[in-house]
C-alpha cells in the first residue's frame, strides 16, 4: 500500500495540471482542455477493458511495472512539444494510471483474510483517494512558479522512483509452505497365528 499512497499523493493530479497545460503552454481554450481530458479518459477506458480478463490476483510484479510505466509516461507528458503529441502520451498515461490502479485493487483485495476484506478496502481507499488532495499545495506552487510542466515532471519521476525502490520486492519469491508432515505410526508386531490352510487342500 506504500506505492500506492506514493501515487495517489503526487501521480494523481491531473485535475490540476491538464487545465494549466491547455491555458499556459498550449495557450489554447476549454475545448483543448477537453480534448486534453478525453484522451486521458480513453486510455483509461481501454484499460478498464484489459483488466476485465484478468482471472486471478495479480503478481506484485504486474504492480510494479505498471506503476513505472506510469510514472515514466507522466513525467514524458510534460515534455509533449504540442497538443497532439500531449493527447497521445495522455491515452497511454490513463492506460498505465488505470491498469495500475485495477491491478492494486485486485491484489490488495484477493489477498487480504475474506474477514477483514472491508476493513482493509476502507484503508486502501483512503491512502489511494484521500492523499491526493494533500499533494494539491505542491502541484499548485511548482506550477505557480515553474509551470505545469515542471508538476508533471516531479509527480511522474517520484512515482517512477517508488516503483523502481519497490521492484526488488516483487521479485522476491514467495515462500514455499512446509511439506505435510505424516505421523509415525507403531510398527505392527507379526501374528503368532500359525498360516491358515486353503479350503480345498484334502488333510493327510
């Protein structure tokens, strides 16, 4: 749950500079900043799609990789030299921000005691959706000071960082459980019953 409140504190705000990117660097109107947001949100629907054959709990190596191509593709987005360019790289952030996010739901969920399922769900929820807002003051002042860019930079590379500090985790093999163990069971003493004759042998 750690990268994931590192990516819902500084990956996740979009809300913030989608607008500024579409006013100040491409100095465009509203109907750019839809564009802009649209293409984000068919990323993420296709991702929505993908996600669906997924048949069992994902690997924390699926997490991880994902939460890289994240955080890489975000911090590219703010390179984008032009309005097309940036609805392209923004299709492939929303694929990455949802094929994350469905792949850490899915793990955290399958993987936690069916008893305290909703509890955990509650606590995921928050550190996913309730530290976004925290990182809002440092996604206004970078781009206040040096820009929309510059947000996209810092929340894509810390992610990136998160993920890549993680990926030796995900690596780690899971461990094996122990072998059943079979009781030792008393060796069976030999019958001192004399062996019994076949029926049909005739007696002497």
């Amino acid at each position: 749950m750690a990268l994931v409140g590192v990516l819902g504190l500084v990956g996740f705000n979009f809300q913030l500079t989608l607008p500024l990117l579409a006013k100040t660097e491409f100095h465009t109107d509203s109907t750019a900043f839809g564009l802009l947001s649209s293409s984000m949100a068919a990323g993420s629907l296709l991702a929505a799609f993908v996600t669906t054959a997924r048949r069992g709990r994902p690997t924390a190596l699926v997490v991880t990789g994902s939460a890289m191509a994240f955080g890489a593709l975000e911090a590219v987005t703010g390179l984008a030299p032009s309005l097309p360019a940036a609805c392209v790289l923004l299709a492939l952030t929303g694929f990455a921000m949802m094929y994350f996010a469905q792949a850490s739901n899915h793990r955290v969920q399958l993987g936690s005691d069916p008893a305290y399922r909703g509890r955990v769900m509650a606590l995921y929820t928050l550190i996913f959706q309730g530290t976004t807002p925290l990182a809002a003051l440092l996604t206004g002042l970078l781009s206040e000071h040096w820009g929309p860019r510059w947000a996209l930079y810092t929340g894509g590379l810390i992610s990136l960082t998160a993920a890549a500090a993680t990926l030796p985790l995900g690596r780690r093999p899971a461990p094996t459980p122990p072998a059943p163990t079979t009781p030792n069971l008393p060796a069976t003493p030999p019958s001192s019953r004399p062996p019994s004759r076949p029926r049909n042998t005739p007696m002497p």
